[in-house]
C-alpha cells in the first residue's frame, strides 16, 4: 500500500534541514537564554538573530516580533490584548474564523461583555466587504477587525489591503489569522499595514509549538502568561530556543523558494482538479477552491456527490491521508463550521474532503489518490 500525505494545511512535515538545525541546537546550544553566563548569551543572542531573520521577511522590524507557542495562543495574545489593553469594546468578525479567533471573541465577550458582530459571508465563502463597511460605519466604538487572510478549509483569500483601507478610514485596528499564509505567499507589512497578525511554523515545515505574533510599532503588549520578562515583557517563559531557531530556518527555506513552491501546488491542485471533473461531472468545489487565483495554492476542498460518512476513513485505510474540516476537529462528530456556513442543508450533507499539498507532494501521489476515489465512488 503507497502512503500519500495530503492534509498539509493540518500541518506540514518538518524539513531535514529544519531538523539539522534543530539537532545542532539541543547538542550546542541549550543554555537558558535569561541567564547571564556565556552558555545563556549564546542562546540569547540565537534567539535575537532569529527574531531579525523572521521580521526581514516581513519587512518589519525585530521589536514587533513576539515568539509564542503557535498561531492559537498569538491569536488570543492579540485579541486579549486589544480588549485589556487597548480599549476595544467591539470586535467585528466572521463565523468562517478558525476557532482559535471565534472561541477567543466568545470568551472576549462574556468576560468583558464587549459587542462582537459579524460581517456576512458570500456564497462562496468570500468576506462580503460591502457589508463589512457598513458595521464599521454604523458606530463609533473603539473595533477591531479579525478576518483571517486564507481559510484553512477552503482556501479563499482576503484582499488584506482593501480590509486595511476600510479600517483605516473608520479609525478601526484590524488583525489578519495569516496562519496559512506565512511561508506560502510574500507579505510585506509596509506595504499591506495590517495592525496585528499570526504565524505558526509547522504550517511551512517548520516545528509545532511554536509561532509568532505580529504587532506593529507603538501598541504596548501586557502578558497572558505571568511569572517572567521574558520577551521583553510580553510573555512569561523560558523561550523555546530549538523550535524558535527551527521556525527561522524554516521560513528562510520558504522565503527562498516560495514562488517555486507555489507553481508546483498549483499545478497539481490543478491536475486534480481537472481529473476530478472527467472523473465525475457531479463532483463540484467548495469556497473558490477550484480557483487558482482566489483561493491558495495549497488547499483544494471538494464536494463529491455521495453521502459516505465513512468516505475519510476509506481513504485512510488506503494510505491517503486527508481531512473533512480543519484537524482541531478531528475525532469530533460536529461537521464542519465553515461549509455550515456557506451550503445549504442539501449540499451539507454530501462528502466534502480538505486537499492540501506542499512542496513535498507529488504528481504520482494524486494519481494514486484518484485511482482509490474512482474504486470508492
């Protein structure tokens, strides 16, 4: 039996030499980088360096990088502080969000019983932007905006810099989820000036705990964690130099060959497409999956025309590893938030299966893949 790995936007595999650079760390470098000896400077100074490699790639600089233990706990850094700290009394979102946002927004309210709305979702799952101008102008709240940048079931992408003029003509902050962005597509912070934004490394082949999060210059940041100074304040704990030194070496590697990588996934999200089709007209794609230019390179979510709750399984005892929904909702019998959303009740309960793909992931994979849907359909 092949072994074919296609739930990449679950995460992705960690690169050998993500793995080397890691390795080389925990033999060489496992001072404590509080403390003020020679083996402590070391890991100190490792950490600094990689938080200037991260901030270069961004276009930003090193003090607006704040290390965390992945994209969840940087999300909720972000939306706790612009309710304790910076004087949000209302937060505007999507019922799309990842739940790191929605459940964060939900706690946000009942804690601090802030005013939460929610911005109308197209039919193919695009942010409705008209709507979104008019619950910024509609009061005169201190908001914040939290839409995220691709959606990790169906893969649509936000126009960032539309979403920034919106807020900055209604004095409104605004933070992007760019989880599935980073490492996959260039962001520039200078010229797209979103106010906050997230990363996790195991999205881009990088290690999983740890992530950053993106403040720009001038917002003050109080902790969610107590107990230490550590990142100038910002988070108490001993950083996790090994991951932080394995995400920066990661990102370089996407950076790198990021437009390489992308015309290879779409090139594949293509020919799956495509074989898709000829295999069965029924099958249809949900969101603007199907579109190479609206949605990401690395996620194909498809509809097929069978109603099998057993169909993820089926694949999976053949080897192919895919998902019906984001992984946080792995061995839960609730069905997806996102399609919920955007299906009608007819449509929701077909069999709808996440694609996603990397730069590790082969044409002959797909082929395989296709054969075992074909038997399956």
């Amino acid at each position: 039996m092949k072994n074919v790995y296609l739930d990449n936007a679950a995460t992705t595999p960690i690169d050998k030499r993500v793995i080397d650079v890691m390795y080389v760390s925990m033999q060489e470098n496992f001072g404590n980088p509080s403390s003020t000896h020679q083996y402590g400077r070391k890991a100190k100074n490792s950490v600094e360096n990689a938080r200037k490699n991260i901030a270069r790639c961004l276009n930003v600089s090193a003090s607006e990088i704040i290390f965390t233990a992945g994209g969840t706990e940087a999300d909720n850094l972000i939306l706790h502080n612009a309710v304790t700290n910076l004087e949000v009394t209302r937060i505007i979102s999507s019922r799309i969000e990842h739940h790191a946002v929605l459940h964060s927004i939900e706690h946000l309210k009942k804690e601090f019983s802030i005013k939460v709305d929610f911005v109308a979702i197209q039919p193919n799952g695009d942010i409705d932007l008209l709507h979104l101008e008019e619950l910024l102008s509609k009061s005169n709240q201190k908001t914040l905006v939290s839409l995220m940048h691709i959606n990790n079931e169906i893969g649509n992408i936000l126009s960032l810099n539309k979403v920034v003029s919106l807020c900055k003509s209604h004095h409104a902050l605004f933070h992007s989820d760019t989880v599935q962005t980073i490492g996959h597509y260039a962001l520039d912070l200078q010229r797209t000036a979103v106010d906050f934004i997230t990363a996790s490394a195991h999205k881009f082949h990088g290690p999983k705990g740890v992530g950053f999060a993106y403040f720009k210059k001038g917002f003050v940041i109080k902790p969610m964690l107590h107990g230490g100074d550590q990142e100038k304040g910002a988070r108490s704990s001993t950083e996790n130099v090994h991951s932080i030194l394995g995400m920066e070496k990661a990102l370089q590697l996407a950076v790198e060959s990021i437009e390489e990588d992308r015309q290879h996934m779409n090139a594949l999200k293509k020919y799956l497409i495509e074989e898709l089709q000829k295999m069965n007209s029924e099958i249809q794609f949900n969101g603007n999956s199907s579109d190479l230019d609206q949605s990401s390179c690395t996620i194909l979510n498809v509809m097929f025309p069978i109603k099998n709750s057993m169909f993820l399984f089926s694949l999976d005892l053949h080897g192919i590893a895919v998902s019906g929904g984001s992984a946080c909702q792995s061995g839960s019998n609730k069905g997806s938030h996102v399609l919920s959303e955007i299906l009608d009740e007819h449509k929701e309960d077909f069999t709808s299966v996440r694609f996603s793909f990397s730069r590790n992931t082969k044409k002959e994979d797909l082929v395989y893949t296709l054969q075992k849907i074909k038997e399956l359909l």
